[in-house]
C-alpha cells in the first residue's frame, strides 16, 4: 500500500538515474520531431504559461521546428491547471488538469459547481476577457474554482487578460482524471510522493493520497539520494538504462516542468544551496541553463538581449552552444538578432 510502509528492499536509483531519467522522459537530450504527436508528448504533463510565453520556449526545448505560434497550435489548449496557474495542455486531454483537480471536500467541490455554472449562464457561449466576467460576477479571482469542472477554456495572449469560454462537461470521472494526473506527475516527475504530487497539483493531500493508493499495483517503490519515493512501474526499465548522450546546451523558461520542484526535490537537481537560492527565488524565477545534463546557470531575457549567469567557468565549446541555442529561440516580436550576455 502506498500509505503504508516501504518494502524492505525497494529499488535503488542514484542521482545521476533520475536526472538521465527525467531528461529522456521530458526529451531534453534530443528534439522531437515536429508534429502533433510530439506537442502532445512535450506537454503530457502540461507546460506552465508564465511571462513571456513560457510554453513556448518550453515546447521550443524540446521538439523540433518550434516557431512563434507553436502554443496555439490545435493540438493544444490553455487551461487554468495545476495550483490555477496558466497551463498549456494536450487538447484532448484538457480534463485531465481541470476536472482531475475537483475537491472531494462537498463544500469546495459546490463552490466550484456553483461558481462554473455562473461563469456559464453569464457568458452564454460568448467568449470574454476574465475581467469582464470577474466584474459582472462581482466575485474576483474566485471564479477560477470553476475551472476545476473541466468547463472552462482561456486563450492568454502574454500580456493582456485572458479570454474565457465555456464547453460542455468531459465525459471522463473526476476520480480517474485525478488519478491519470497523478500517473502523469509521476511519468515526468519522478520520483514522486502524494505529497509532492499534492503541492504541485494544488490538490487536497487526502485527494493525492487517494489517487496514488488507487494506482498502487502499478507503482513501484524506490529509494533516492533524498528519501524514499514510488515511480510508475512501466518506467522502472527507463530508468535503469545506460543515460543518454545530453544535449550540449538548452535555456530552459522559467517554470519549466524540468525544475518544477520543491522542498528536497530542489536539492537533488542543484546541491548547492546558494546558487538554488539564484534559481528559485522569491520574485519571478529566471530561467535554467541546462548544459550537458546539468543545471549550470541561470538566464534572463529582455526583448532581444539575453543575459547568462554562469555557475562556474563555462568552456568556449560550452558558451558556443548556449549562444547557439538562445539565437534559435522562437520568440514572437523580435526584431533584431538576439544577443548573447554572459556575466562571467
């Protein structure tokens, strides 16, 4: 039982595994190819929307091809997702990050029955700024509860307040939404807890409890440089595979699913704390410099100048291929040759 205790023996995984692991899953050693199929596998466990254009630099990171407009491609829709954050997700499986998120609590899961069928009647299949509702509803940012019913859709733009529309309900139980969430977290993720899997969710912790007990016969329980953690089953041949050839250089946005972490899971990814403090800050976190699979800096952007602070001496191969990667990246509205900063 997932709530239960560990086995004796679990499976050990090193971290030099998890983060070979996470990179093949999350294909950040070699691009997709361009197409749908890959916008869906780059997002299968959304991608977070942030100023400016996060999804995009996101997707751009990973699939081949990636130009301005990828993230509205029709592959893809944006939803208030996990912790209410902008998310782009697969079209198809936009339940999966709304309704899978509906509280089992009666009160909460009315309130967001109530809110979302005042969000519809107010609209009545017109598409409006958020705005406009939260002003005619006189409830602020409140209607977004309603989100997690799977009814509504938003179109951000980056800049202005985003649009909102309503659909009919997925057909899918909130249960098994839940549940496929977690697999998900997991897929990307890993390893995972319910109680990682609840603060990244933004779900209730009973409800991340519930939905790992309801996969335990296909989890498997591991135990990693920072404490014991479950990974899906079907995954435990990836992860004990010879790691792949990293990529030379990626910029990785911030919120990026690669360093979506928190608490401990922070320390596995970068060991040391000062320059984790530069990384997750308290304000708008800057992006990550990912070179030969590992975190090595940090990178901001401000129109066409891009800004590189380097954790330790980068070699001329090392600040070619990070020049290389920030001159493709695919950003609407430039119109200049980027240029590359590096403080040290």
């Amino acid at each position: 039982m997932v709530s239960g205790q560990m086995p004796t023996s679990p499976l050990e995984l090193t971290r030099a595994q998890i983060l070979a692991f996470r990179r093949r899953v999350g294909a950040l050693d070699e691009r997709l190819p361009r197409g749908a199929r890959s916008l869906r596998k780059a997002a299968w466990a959304g991608l977070t929307d942030s100023v400016p254009r996060a999804a995009l630099l996101s997707i751009h990171a990973r699939v081949e091809g990636a130009h301005p407009a990828s993230w509205e491609d029709p592959s893809l829709v944006q939803v208030w997702g996990p912790r209410y954050s902008t998310y782009v997700v697969p079209a198809p499986d936009h339940a999966i990050f709304t309704l899978g998120r509906l509280p089992t609590s009666a009160p909460r899961r009315q309130r967001a029955e109530d809110m979302a069928a005042r969000v519809n009647a107010f609209l009545a299949g017109r598409r409006l700024k958020d705005t406009e509702v939260q002003k005619a509803l006189g409830v602020g940012n409140a209607f977004k509860y309603g989100t997690t019913t799977g009814t509504l859709l938003i179109r951000w733009e980056g800049a202005r307040a985003p649009a909102i529309w309503t659909v009919p309900r997925p057909e899918i139980e909130p249960h098994e939404a839940c549940r496929e969430l977690a697999r998900r977290y997991l897929h990307v993720f890993a390893p995972g807890t319910p109680e990682v899997f609840s603060t990244w969710a933004g779900v209730g912790a009973g409800d991340a409890r519930a939905a790992f007990e309801a996969s335990s016969r296909s989890l498997t329980a591991v135990r990693t440089p920072i404490g014991e953690a479950w990974i899906l089953a079907r995954d435990e041949p990836s992860f004990r595979e010879p790691p792949g050839q990293p990529a030379s250089a990626r910029l990785l946005p911030s919120g990026d699913n690669y360093y979506l972490h928190w608490g401990a899971g922070r320390e596995l990814l970068v060991p040391d704390a000062a320059q984790r403090a530069e990384l997750w800050t308290t304000r708008v976190w800057p992006g990550a410099v990912l070179v030969a699979g590992e975190i090595v800096g940090t990178w901001r952007r401000a129109q066409a100048d891009v800004t590189v602070q380097p954790w330790r001496k980068f070699t001329q191969r090392e600040r070619d291929a990070v020049e290389t990667e920030a001159h493709s990246l695919p950003l609407p509205g430039i119109e200049r040759e980027i240029a590359v900063r590096f403080t040290a």
